[in-house]
C-alpha cells in the first residue's frame, strides 16, 4: 500500500510579473544627464545590459512623443550606458528626463 503525502507549496511570485516589467528587456532607458565639453557630449542613460542596450547600437532620442534626436552607444554596463549623438534636430538640446528607444527594423 502507497501513502500519498502532500503539502501545501508556498511560492513567491518573480518580480517581473508583479513589476509589470515582463519577460522581456526594455530595450529603453531614460537620460540621466549630458556631460557637455567643448570637444564632446556624452549622454548618461540610466539603464544597460539588463533592458537590452549594447555598445554599438543606435537609438532614437525622444521627449514625450517628438523624436529629437538620435546616439549611438559607446559604453554599457550592467544598468547604466553611455552614448554619443549623433544627430539632433535643430534648435534642440538632448536634456535629463528625455528618454531613449533602441532602433530596430524588420528584415522581410
């Protein structure tokens, strides 16, 4: 004769379900800061690795929904990155609080 225990199993649920975050990176981060020299500027983004950015993608530059500009980036870490711009609208400035959408396209 077998005898079947069982218990009850409590489990925690993963942040990403209750962060609304999901299964997949951002693929987007927000500027922290622009550290603007006369030879340079280099654009400070607050996240990195984990929402998808890497060295050498290009990404478009928005506030709110106007796109105003576009950088490449040139350093990520784990959650932070760096970029350079590439081009920016005219009479437009990249400022904290604009965020970033990494470019991609479709090959069909």
């Amino acid at each position: 004769m077998f005898v079947l225990s069982v218990s009850a199993v409590s489990a925690s649920i993963p942040s990403f379900v209750s962060d609304g975050t999901g299964l997949y990176a951002s693929n987007s981060a927000q500027v922290i800061n622009v550290s603007d020299s006369a030879d340079i500027a280099v654009v400070h983004l607050d996240n990195g690795l984990d929402a998808g950015l890497d060295v050498g993608m290009t990404a478009s530059v928005y506030r709110g929904v106007e796109k105003i500009g576009t950088v490449i980036l040139v350093a990520t870490e784990q959650y932070q990155s760096a970029a350079l711009i590439l081009e920016l609208n005219e009479s437009r400035v990249i400022e904290a609080g604009d965020y970033v959408q990494l470019n991609t396209f479709r090959n069909s």
